[in-house]
C-alpha cells in the first residue's frame, strides 16, 4: 500500500517537474502557409488585372526592342554615308583616276558598279526596317472560338473610326477581358512588325559588310596605282 502510494506520489512529481513540451512559433507556421501559397500560386493561371500587368509589361519590352531596331538602323546609315563619302571623294578627285591604268581602271569601275548596287539594297533595306509599317492580325474566327473579342479602344484606327462620345461610351462597356484581349491583338501585331524590322535589318548589316570590304578592294586599288 505504502509503495503504490509512493509511486503514485513520484508520478505526479514528475509530471509537474518534466519541461512542457515546444510548440512551433506563430511565425513557422505562417511561413509554411506562406509556402505552400506561394507553390500553388505558381501553378495557377493568371486572374484578369495579373494578365492586364504582363501584357503592360510585354508592351514595354516590344516597344524597347522596336526602338534598338531603329537605333541599329540609324547607326547604319551613318556608316553607309561615311563609306559613300569616301567612295566619292576618292573616285572625283583627278590623280587618283589619272594613275589608274587600263586593267585596274576596269577592276575599279568593277568595283564601283558593285558597290553601287549594293548601297541601294542596303539603303531599300534601311527603309524597310524605318518604315512606319501596319501588321494587324485577323480576328474573323475569334467571336466564334471566345466571348471576349477586342472592341477597339485602344489602336488609334478604331479610335478615330468613332466620335468623342462614342469613344467614352465604349470605355464605359469594355470589360477587363476584352481590354486583355485587345493588349494582346497590339503586342502580337508589334511581334509581327519586330520581326520583319529585325529581318530587314540582318540584310542592312549584311550590305553594309559587303559595301566595307568593296571600299577596302578600292583603296588597295587606288593606293597601289599612286605608289606603285
């Protein structure tokens, strides 16, 4: 009896003296919701204002690349002036051609043919990547395949094919996803005119390459009929 008394006695002792047992911290626990949030917001589709600030966000990054284009393009014109202005100034003045003999006369006028050509490729080329051009999608199955075909309030051709209150009116009617529809149509005409830009481009610096190397064959020829 004494020893059941006892051990009934060092039971409670040790329940009372044993150290509680840790719970987690407010803050892990949040941490982990947070977590697991944040997994299963990577793996959902964006909601209608998400879609309207990346498709803001992919307007900027075109309209960037759209700009370095015709940055590049102007670069090349420079350069297409200053070989054009050697060129000219070389082949005008009278002891340059003068000291051209007959086999080299020919390889140069050769030469200047071929460069002539290709300085109007390029200069084509160069317009065709400055060129203000129109690429507007087709949209004849989208009312079929969505429900939320653009309105055109956006692009300033369907803006102006309206009146100023017309124009209000149809901001008061657009809905957000035809307002995502709508940024999506003009980033995809701008992928299209980007394209053709970066094309026309390739083949201006391809000129302008071929033009260099004409300009080097010239003034090895004319250094060489003076000196030689």
């Amino acid at each position: 009896m004494n020893l059941r008394r006892t051990d009934t006695k060092s039971v409670l002792q040790s329940s009372f003296h044993d150290p509680p047992v840790p719970t987690p911290p407010l803050e892990s626990k949040v941490a982990r919701h947070d977590a697991r949030q944040h997994l299963q917001d990577g793996r959902r589709p964006l909601d209608a204002w998400e879609q309207y600030k990346a498709l803001n966000d992919a307007m900027d990054e075109i309209y960037e690349v759209i700009g370095i284009s015709n940055r590049e393009a102007r670069f090349a014109l420079v350069v297409m002036g200053i070989l054009n202005a050697f060129v000219v100034i070389a082949a005008s003045r009278p002891e340059v051609v003068g000291a051209l003999s007959g086999v080299v006369r020919a390889s140069a006028a050769g030469l200047l043919g071929i460069y002539a050509v290709t300085a109007v490729y390029s200069l084509f080329h160069a317009i065709e990547a400055l060129r203000p051009g129109q690429f507007r999608p087709r949209l004849d199955n989208w009312a079929t395949a969505r429900n939320d075909a653009p309105i055109g309030i956006r692009y300033y051709e369907d803006v102006i094919a309206r009146d100023a209150l017309g124009h209000r009116q149809a901001w008061d009617d657009v809905q957000v996803d035809q307002l995502n529809a709508e940024l999506a149509v003009q980033h995809h005409s701008l992928c299209l005119k980007s394209n053709v830009r970066r094309a026309a481009l390739r083949r201006l610096f391809a000129g302008l390459r071929l033009m260099t190397m004409l300009v080097i064959g010239l003034m090895i020829l004319f250094v060489s009929a003076i000196w030689l």
